[in-house]
C-alpha cells in the first residue's frame, strides 16, 4: 500500500516537473523570438553598413511594416517624454 501512494506521488511529481519545463521551454522560444523580431533591424543594418546584402532578403512586407511601426513608436514616446521635460521645466 505504502508503495503504491510512494509511486503516485513520484508519478504526480514526474508530470508536474515535465509541465513546468514545457512551459519554460516555451517562454523561452516566446523570448528569443521577440529578441530576434526587435533586434533582426539592427542586424540587419550593420550587414548593409559593413557590405553584407545578404541578410535584407528575408523582409517581408508584414515584417518591414511591424518594424517601422515599432521605431515609430519608439520615436514617438522620446518626442512625448521630451514635450513632458519642457513642460516640467517651464
């Protein structure tokens, strides 16, 4: 009897220790795919800079219009900090 509840729990523990490492590997795969979607312009620009031409083919329209709408929006908030800075020191 008292191996029978030993083998659940080993079992129980087993299960639940596979859940957390598939979602860890997940989180994982979530995280290096926005560290490759945010930094793939900057790679991308310093292989056009050092005579590299091959790492711009693999744009696609959705991609290059993502991109453009994050760097808008990154110039956006430093215009909006900017105007909030002259406010508080005006």
């Amino acid at each position: 009897m008292f191996s029978a509840v030993l083998d659940f729990f080993i079992a129980l523990a087993r299960a639940s220790l596979q859940v957390f490492a598939a979602l860890g590997r997940g989180l994982w795969d979530v995280f290096s795919a926005l560290a490759t979607a945010v930094l793939w312009p900057f790679r991308a620009v310093g292989s056009v800079l050092f005579g590299n031409w091959d790492l711009t083919g693999p744009w696609t329209t959705l991609y290059f219009v993502t991109c453009g709408l994050i760097l808008l929006a990154l110039v956006g908030l430093i215009v909006w900090g900017r105007r909030l800075n002259r406010r508080k020191n005006h």
